[in-house]
C-alpha cells in the first residue's frame, strides 16, 4: 500500500480500476478529480488491485483531506485483503485531519472519526420503461400528466448554458463554490461531452421558454444527474418531473443506473423518491488527528 502524488500515477491503470469496479464512480476517473481537486494524490494496492482518491489542500503547512466541488462520492475502489479500519488509519497517521466522502460499499469503523450517513437516490435502468414506471408514486403520474398537458418538450442543449443556468441559479445556496471550480466542471464536461460521456438537456414551454436544464455525466455503469435547474415557470410547470422522466424514458432498458445524486434536503429527497427509486447510502468521515493546540482551534 502507497499513497502517490497524482502526477506519478499511472492513469491508465488508474483509470482501469475505477471502470471494472461496481463503486468506482465518474468522480475517482483521473481527468474528473485532475480537473475539480485543488490537489490529490492516489492510495494505491499492489499493482492498482485497490485504489482510493485523495483530494487534499493545505493550511498553516498541514495536509488535509477536503471534498472538492461536485464530488458526491470517492472511497476505497476494488477488492483488497487489507482492513478497512487499517486502511483508514493508515491514512490519518499521514494526513492528520480530514472531511471525506466515502461510496456505498465501504464500511464505517467508528472507532476512528465520525461517520455520517448520507442518501444518494438511484434508479436501474436495465428494465422496460413500462416496468420502472410501475414503481412510480400515484403523486407523480399525476404531476406527469399535468406537464404533458402543459405542452412540454424536452431538447439538447448546450453544456456551457446548463452551467452557468446553474450558477445563476443556485450559487448562494453552495458558497463553499467558487468561481473557479464552475469554470473547471464546465470544461471537464466540454472534455467529456467529446467523448460521448456528457449531455445537457432542457425543458422548453409552449411559448418557447426554456423553464429547466439538466446537465448529465455517463460512464459504462451510471447516469449521473449532476446539475438539475428549475426555473420559477418551471416550477409551476412541474418541469423537472418531466425531464427526468425522459431521461429514464430514453436510457430505459440500458444495464445502467440513473444516480440522482442525493439529497439529505427533505424537500429534494421526497421529490426523488416520487420516482420509486431506492437509497444508496455512503458516509461523510470526518476525523482530527492533529496535535492538542491546533485540534482545539479546528474541530
């Protein structure tokens, strides 16, 4: 087991185990963490058998692990006969205070940090369309009758508007965002809709007017639904209902999942859970491993 600076890893064997590997998620893929991490490096297991993403930044000279904006979930990627708790301490003994996001399968060890359960709502896309409406809450068949007679259309749009729509949109609710990391989402999704690997999509009114965008990631496993925006008629219009239920209209029948990508919101959680989909629970860890003083001023 070492950890690598990022500039020495091995992207394509980086990138192999993040793609074979059911909790490897678009967010551990080399480019996405090269692009939105201030810095990272990269645990690494015998010949990359096992990997896990260490995005990190430093304050007062002292390495800490962060989350970066945009990425949901990192974690440890692969099989491995280390321990997990082992592993995780392994990682405080070298990089003494941290706020991580860990993915699905990996386990919570509470004797080393604090663990915080998160929801992140899925859906497989691998039946009929027909089969994963039947799951659909009688609330929302309704609301999608109500869009559908609003005269709603859905259509392409372009990845910089679905950017900066939810820029507009929704940056005070996400300070923690900067101007920076906008601008490195949109170009690592410009590089990704090259390769097939990114779309935009948005909702457009009988008048014309565009009333709501979505931004969506695709690897080989998953849909990721990345940037979702509403605007005030869309709203009224019950837009984003429709969206989504074209997208998994579209992808129905795919051996591939629609990853909401949350939310602990009460408000966000119920509007995906009208869609049937199921809780993909992963851990926010957070730990202190820093001396007395400095551990007192940053809890």
């Amino acid at each position: 087991m070492q950890i690598i600076p990022s500039q020495n890893i091995d992207k394509i064997k980086w990138d192999a185990c993040v793609a074979v590997n059911k909790n490897g998620l678009i967010y551990a893929s080399f480019d996405y963490l090269s692009a939105m991490a201030d810095n990272w490096s990269g645990l690494v297991i015998n010949d990359y058998q096992a990997i896990m993403p260490l995005p990190w930044r430093k304050k007062w000279g002292i390495k800490y692990l962060y989350t970066p904006a945009f990425v949901q979930q990192l974690g440890l990627i692969g099989l491995t006969k280390i321990d997990f708790e082992d592993l995780l301490n392994a990682i405080k003994k070298q990089i003494k205070y941290g706020d991580y996001l860990l993915n699905s399968s990996n386990n919570s060890p509470a004797s080393i940090g604090t663990f915080i359960p998160k929801c992140n709502f899925i859906i497989n896309l691998s039946n009929d369309y027909q089969n994963i409406q039947e799951n659909y809450s009688k609330e929302l068949i309704a609301y999608l009758k109500k869009a559908k007679s609003n005269e709603l259309s859905v259509t392409d749009s372009s990845i910089s508007y679905a950017v900066d729509t939810y820029q507009a949109l929704y940056q005070e609710r996400f300070p923690s965002f900067k101007e920076v990391d906008y601008k490195n989402f949109k170009t690592i999704s410009l590089e990704f809709e090259k390769q097939g690997n990114a779309t935009a999509k948005k909702v457009i009114d009988k008048q014309g007017n565009t009333i709501a965008v979505g931004l969506f990631l695709k690897d080989s496993k998953r849909i990721y639904n990345l940037m979702p925006s509403t605007l005030p008629e869309g709203r009224k219009q019950l837009a984003m209902h429709y969206l989504l239920d074209s997208v998994i209209r579209e992808f129905s029948g795919r051996d591939m999942i629609l990853d909401f990508e949350g939310s602990d919101h009460i408000g966000i959680k119920k509007f995906y859970q009208l869609f049937g989909c199921i809780n993909e629970g992963y851990w926010h860890w957070h730990y202190n491993n820093l001396p007395f003083l400095i551990k007192v001023i940053k809890r």
